[in-house]
C-alpha cells in the first residue's frame, strides 16, 4: 500500500497529493519542489489520523518505523542529530487538513529539548538565553496539547515571576532566570499532573503525533469544522520539520505575509513579523506586531521599523518569493516565515483566508491580469461570504465618542454589549443579545464565543491575529491590536482613551472597515457596492443557468431584492401582511366569526388592504413573475396567548371574554403545524381564497394600467397533498378570475400552482402537475415532515447531533440530499413526465443556501427564491454550480 510517511527537503521526489498530504505538508513540498529555501521534514498523511481514531487512538504497524526512516534523512540534510549529540536538532510537529482552519489544531515547537540538549543548543548557538527560553516555551507548549495542563498555570507563574523581578516582559529576563523558571515549570507540572516532564525525545515526538490528531476532534476544531461544512472523515495531517529559529536575537525573526492584502484586497505585499519571536508569537497575538512593508508601516501610523527597513535583504527575496508563489498557485497566498540570523526560510504557503470584498477585487484583478478566466474567478469566491459585502458602516457626519482605534480586521459596523468571555457571548446569544466579545487577544478557544457574538474586539494582535483570520473567514465585524484600550480581566472593564471605562452590558459600536471603537450605538449606513462586484455578479449572470427570484412580502423587502438582482418574487407569503397594526384587529375578527356572514364582512374591510399590498409589489416587479401563497398557517398564529392579550382582544372587538376564551377553545389545536392550515383553510373557508384572489387580480388590473406593462400573477395553493384539494382551490381562484375580468374589461393572464412540500405531493406529483401550472418546492415544510421534527425545536438537540457525528448538517440551513433531496427529485421527474415544460422553483430558506443552489441545479429546477440579502449570494452560487455542472458533464 501507499506510504504512510512523505518527506520533503531531503532529497525526496514524490507525487503531491494535497487530500493526502494536508494543505501544509502539499504546500512545503510545493515550495522544495520550486528551489525555495524550506527546512526538512516529514509529513504523516492523513489516512494515520483516520487510523487513529478507527483503532481506538493507536497507530498503524510499520509507522513508527517509516518516521524512524524520515527523520534520518532530515538529520543527514541539517547535520544534526535528534535528541542528542552537540548539535541537537529541534523539531516542529503541526497539523495540516486539506482546507485551512487556522489555529484551530494544535501546534507543538522545539521538540526534543531536555535537560541535556537545551545545554547542547547553548554551546551550539552561543546564546544560551535563547536556548533555556526556547525549553521554557516548549514545556509550557507541550504540558498544554500533550499532557492537558492549561498554559494558565505557567502564564500565572511566569507573571508572578517577571513581577517579582521588577520587569515588564519576558524578553528583559536573563538566561539565569529563564533556568530558575525552567526548573519551576518541571516543579509546577509535576505536582498538577504527578508526574515528571518527559525527557525522552522520541516519548516526546509521538506524545505530540497523537496530541495533534487528537485535536483534529476538539471542541474548536469540531465547532469550525461544523461552520464550514469541513468532513470529519477527511483527517488531519501531521508535519514534523527541522525548526529554524526566529527567537535567536534581533538579527532573526517571524512572520506571516500575504501576497495581498486580505481586507482590501490590493495588489501588494502585506504582512506582519516580529523581531525575535517564534511564529506563535505572531499568530497568538501576544505582541502586536510591526509591518512587513514601509507602506505598511505608515498606513498603521507604527514608530518601529519595517521588514523593508530592518532586514531590506530578507525583504527583498521574501517579496520575489511572494510573486512566484502567487503565480504558481494563481491565488493569493499566505505565508509563514522566519529569518534566523538573516537567513530566510519558509514554512508554509497556503490561500490566504479574506475579507469578501477584498475576495472579490483580487479575483477579478487576476482576471484582468490574466492569471485566471473569469470562470476561474467566478468559482473563487465563496457565495456564502457576500453578504459580508452588504455589512452597513458608521455614517461619515457622525460625530460620536471614539473611545479607541485598532486594525480594520474584519468589515462590518456593529453595535453591541460588551462581554469579556465566549461563555458570556453563548449565553448571551441564547437570550437573543447582541454583544461584542472584548479580549486582550482571542485563542482557537473562544471560537464558539465568537460565532455567537456580532462582533469581535481585541487590544492586541495584528492583522494576521486568530481573532482576525477566524472573524474575516465567519464575515464578523473585528478590530484587534486596539493598542490605546485596555482589558482588565481581573474586573471586567475596558479601559479607553480619555478615561472612559466600561463594564459588562455597556454597548459599543466597531468599524471593521476603519479600525474605530466607538461609545454606545453608532448610526450605520448601507455600503455602496463596488465595480468588482456589480462586475463580478455580471459575469455570474452570463454563465448561470437557473434564474433567481426573492421571497418578499412588503415593498421595501422587494425594492431591496430588485436592486440586488433579483428576477423576480418566488414567494409572497400573504399572512404577514395580516400582521400590521389594525390589520391583525379585522384578521381576528374573521377567524373568531363564527358565521359565513360575519368573515365575509371582515373580510370586505381587508381586502382594499391586500389589494394595496398587492398592487405595490406588481409595481415594483413590473415585468417580472410575482408568486403569490395564499394563506398557509393554522389560525392559531393570529389568536391572543396570554391572559392579558386575550382580555385586550376582547375589548378591541367587543366582544364578551368568557364567549372569546369558548371560541379560542374551540380553534385549539393538538399539533397546529400538521393542522387546520394550508388549502385545508381554502377549503373550509373558500370566502378567504375568493378574498384574495379578488385582491390579486383587481391588483394586477390597476398595476397593469399604472405600469404599461401585463402583470402575470402566478397564485400558490400551499399544503396540498390531493390533486383534489388543489383542484377545488383553482376552480374558485378561476371563478373570481373570471368575475374580476367581466368587472374590469381586461383580460388577466394568471397562472395557478402548487407548493410541493408533503411526501405525498412528491409522490403524486405526476397526478397534481395535470391541472397545476408550476410546482414551488418548500423545503422548509418538506424537511419538517419528511423528518417528522419541528424546525423550532430541532435546535435543541441538532448541535447534539452534529457533534456526535450523526448528521453532517442542519438540515433546515442545507438540503438532505438523500432523504429529502431524493422527494425532491422524484416531485420534478414525476411532474416533468406529465407536463415536460412545468416550471419548477424552490421557495424555502434553501433557496440562499449554496450547497442546497448546487443540488438544485443538478435537478434542473428553472429557479431558486431566497431573501433579499442572499440575492447576490443565490446568484453567484447558480453561476457555480452551472459550471460545476457542466464540468461534470465533460468528464
């Protein structure tokens, strides 16, 4: 069978297969394969990880020796010797999935330090504070991902220590004192594990192998994966590599560079390092770091020094090595790097996570620059993340307290509460609360707290922070590296410029697009999209096949919809027009109507209201398809719940309250959802149909007019599961037709369909497309009774069932391809078979779902509805899936 071990740098030629190998360890053996200057090392491929897990934690036979084998060979390329002898070598050992998931996995650095060998690494470099703070880090790193010992401990110790000593950093500690906090590290873990660190290098090595798969199924890893749709299955790989030092003085250094800048997307350099660090240190955002580039220094307004500036020579190649790395791969790359005593290396290429603007204008300038067709372009940008593009910014004229400044992290203003942990932020989001999670920095921990809050603020880390990566990756709002704010985590308060202090609940507002923290909620303003865009989406309507409509039910969701593109409105749902204001006093009064007379007199004041709602949309829409559902939820949603409503309710329609509770008793239903609702009220209550149907066709008649241009209403019969049910419905929708007709002297083309989201609709849908004119697939009602489980409930047990494997996602955000995507495809061959030219669209919530968009082209379906603001996302997602549709058709 294939090798379980690849390495690269030392000497090794071998195939580069990423889903093997990880994007890390593809990208190392990349960059060996192009000249570029990588230290050796190995790569574990993914299959030990799905090994690990398949035999309960252990590894597969013949491992052990492949390492043995590979790491010799590193040995013979750095001349050095792991675990002993006077030129030690020192190892790194990190994950790599195929896709990025930026420290979400655990990383372990300077493996194979003990007490012999950090003596051994002083002799050998001449520096002996270098060596015992690089054993220091390594136990703290290690004690943490191997052993399970929070790194608070040490940074506790390390904090009291550095007090003790009257300094302000650990860069001011001697080489005497980092051994006197060496050996309390070794005391310290010793008493909270009851055991001694392991000096053996090799116990070492494999400690961290399993440690690093073992984190593949962390509690972060998992909740990243979930956001991204990222398979379990796939694994981790390992990489173990020869460290290069970029702590070993102020002629080394680490950084992490992108070949553009991932917020704006501008074509040059951008990065951050730090003099005398280890690469962790940048990521972590323990220091904030200085500019790659002298441009980019002064755009920050940063006193110290750029790479340019500090080391031009190192600058200069890792800029030629930026270049070639981006036409290589044809795509923004981020790279990691250290200098070690002015020696460049590189240790990692891989595509850089963005902003969604800044997505947009690399990808269409690489278009033009002709490093990609635009096809390639249009498959470049996730759908998902557009609507990061529609994020509103704090208006120009507003003159608000600005309490602090950082780096525009992430785009988006946002205004929130404050919260000081992610365990705040989940509960605050359970109780519907709008908070920013303020940190000093963030860790691959607080991942879970920044998904449930709106934005994130950190006061230190740079741009190339966690807190920066993961917020742009999720589209929220984050400043990080706000230098002149403080967090008192001992108190919980942030401390601003001028004084100002603020406490837990406070509200501020950031501006991820400027850096600016402001006091208390800020005006915002909707962003005017740019050139890029308006182009890009051009370009996606050229190549996509299905059209996009919207679901809207009032003018201003329609306008919006309309000028994001929208072709049209795939579902009105009339009921929340019933909602407004007196509207809900008449509903009432007709739902509790216990005669025919009595609805149809409330039903007479409703309808110029309908008819007004109706006519507004047409307008809007004139000359494009308007999908109207009649009335689809059970009465109960309109009725008073409390004791207090009920008693309000009877006041405002005069009505005695013991004969009110009486008829609400009567209207109770034991599972309202699977009730009297649907074309089941049409067809006990034809008055509300004929209602509406008057509505739709007088609005038709007066937008017609107003318009110059014919209104083709197409009139949606929700819940049926009879050809019968539907056909009674259309007679009377076709009676009111014609009466409206003779009373206006216009003729009204109109067509009359169905929602299929019954199984049983699905299963007669030969039999229902006989009489009806389109099909609307409402995945939400589908998923629902195909599943048997409500979509308001399921959220309490569906993270449950993600977590532990039993379904890769929520079925109510993606499409059940085999379950509910197999009723689906049964509805349009069976309605096709009888009516080749039926149109067929999908109305429900995963009409702006771009996995469930790819799924719905493969059915052929002639359209997908979403909300307003999923418009571009919907219409980029079509556009992608016609090509991986046709792609697939090629083969």
């Amino acid at each position: 069978m294939a090798n379980w071990v690849y390495g690269f740098g030392a000497g090794d030629e071998h195939e580069i297969d990423r889903d093997r190998l990880g994007g890390k360890g593809a990208g190392l053996a990349e960059m060996v394969r192009m000249g570029l200057p990588v230290p050796p090392g190995i790569t574990i491929v993914s299959d030990v990880c799905r090994y690990f897990y398949d035999h309960g934690r252990s590894f597969p036979d013949g491992l052990k020796e492949e390492v043995a084998r590979g790491l010799g060979a590193v040995e013979e390329a750095t001349g050095r010797r792991f675990g002993s002898g006077e030129r030690p070598l020192l190892l790194s050992v990190r994950s790599g999935s195929r896709v990025s998931m930026p420290g979400m996995m655990d990383t372990i650095l300077n493996l194979g330090l003990n007490d012999e060998t950090v003596l051994s690494l002083s002799a050998d470099t001449g520096d002996a504070r270098f060596a015992w703070d690089s054993y220091r880090r390594f136990i703290q790193m290690y004690a943490d991902v191997a052993l399970g010992l929070d790194q608070e401990v040490f940074e506790e110790l390390l904090e009291e220590r550095l007090s003790e000593l009257g300094h302000h950093s650990e860069t001011q500690l001697t080489a005497g004192q980092l051994e006197d906090i060496v050996t309390s590290y070794k005391e310290l873990l010793s008493e909270e594990l009851d055991c001694d660190f392991p000096q053996d290098p090799f116990e070492q090595l494999w400690g961290a192998i399993a440690a690093v798969c073992a984190s593949w199924t962390s509690a972060r890893a998992t909740a990243y994966r979930t956001l991204h749709n990222i398979p379990v299955e796939w694994g981790t790989a390992v990489n173990i590599q020869a460290m290069v030092f970029g702590n070993l003085g102020n002629g080394s250094a680490t950084g992490v560079a992108f070949t553009r800048n991932p917020s704006t997307g501008e074509n040059a350099l951008y990065g951050e390092f730090l003099v005398n660090a280890q690469g962790e240190d940048v990521v972590a955002g323990i220091r904030t770091p200085q500019s790659v580039t002298e441009a980019g220094r002064i755009a920050s307004g940063s006193e110290k020094p750029s790479l340019e500036k500090l080391m031009p020579e190192a600058f200069e190649e890792l800029s030629r090595f930026a270049a070639r790395l981006e036409r290589q791969y044809g795509d923004m790359q981020d790279m990691e790097f250290t200098i070690e005593r002015g020696k460049l290396w590189m240790l990692q290429t891989r595509g850089g996570k963005r902003a969604a603007g800044a997505a947009v204008k690399i990808a269409m300038d690489m278009a033009d620059e002709g490093l990609i067709s635009r096809r390639e372009a249009i498959m470049r940008i996730d759908p998902a993340t557009l609507d990061q593009m529609l994020h509103p910014t704090i208006r120009p004229e507003y003159r608000g307290t600005q309490i602090g400044s950082g780096l525009p992290a992430s785009p988006g203003a946002v205004t929130g509460e404050i919260v000081f942990t992610a365990e705040e932020a989940i509960a605050a989001k359970a109780e519907k609360r709008r908070v920013i999670l303020v940190r000093t920095e963030t860790s691959p921990e607080d991942i879970h707290g920044m998904t449930s809050a709106v934005g994130v603020l950190t006061t230190r880390g740079g741009m190339t922070s966690h807190a920066a990566v993961v917020a742009r990756g999720m589209g929220v709002p984050c400043v990080t590296g706000a230098g002149n704010m403080r967090v008192d985590r001992f108190d919980n308060i942030l401390h601003g410029i001028g004084g100002v202090m603020l406490h837990a609940g406070d509200k501020v507002t950031i501006d991820g697009a400027t850096g600016r923290v402001m006091k208390g909620a800020a005006p915002t303003q909707k962003p005017a999209l740019s050139e890029d865009f308006q182009r890009l989406m051009v370009w996606a309507d050229d190549v996509r096949r299905m059209k996009v409509r919207t679901n809207a039910d009032t003018p201003a969701d329609a306008r919006a919809a309309r000028d994001f593109g929208a072709e049209g409105i795939g579902l009105c749902r009339t009921e929340h027009m019933f909602f407004d204001g007196g509207r809900i006093h008449m509903m009432r009064r007709m739902i509790l109507a216990e005669t025919e007379e009595g609805r149809r007199a409330a039903l007479d004041q409703l309808l110029p209201m309908q008819r007004d709602d109706f006519e507004a949309l047409f307008s809007i829409m004139h000359g494009l398809p308007v999908t109207i559902r009649l009335l689809d939820p059970p009465l109960h949603e309109f009725l008073p719940k409390t004791d207090s409503e009920v008693d309000d309710v009877a006041v405002a329609l005069g009505m005695d309250k013991l004969a009110l509770r009486h008829r609400l008793d009567a209207l109770y239903e034991s599972n309202p959802m699977l009730g009297h609702r649907g074309c089941r009220l049409a067809i006990s209550y034809p008055e509300i149909t004929e209602m509406q149907a008057r509505a739709i066709f007088e609005a038709a008649v007066a937008a017609a007019r107003a318009t110059g241009e014919a209104v083709v209403p197409e009139i949606m019969v929700p819940l049926v599961s009879l050809r019968a049910e539907f056909d009674y419905v259309k007679a009377r929708i076709d009676a009111v037709a014609r009466e409206v007709m003779s009373e206006t002297g216009m003729e009204i083309e109109y067509l009359v369909g169905t929602m299929i989201e019954l199984p049983r609709a699905a299963l007669r849908a030969h039999k229902i497309a006989e009489t009806s004119a389109f099909f609307s697939l409402g995945t939400n009602d589908l998923t629902q009774t195909t599943f048997g489980l409500s979509r308001d409930d399921a959220p309490g047990f569906i993270g449950t069932y993600q977590k532990k494997g039993i379904i890769e996602r929520d079925p109510f955000v993606s499409l059940d391809f085999d379950g509910v995507g197999e009723l689906m495809r049964m509805a349009v061959e069976r309605g096709r078979q009888t009516k080749s030219d039926l149109q067929i669209g999908i109305c429900g919530e995963h009409g702006g779902d771009p996995v469930s968009i790819r799924f719905c082209e493969g059915l052929a379906l002639d359209y997908v509805s979403c909300s307003p603001f999923r418009v571009p996302t919907a219409r980029l997602a079509a556009a992608q899936a016609t090509i991986r549709q046709s792609q697939a058709e090629s083969l």
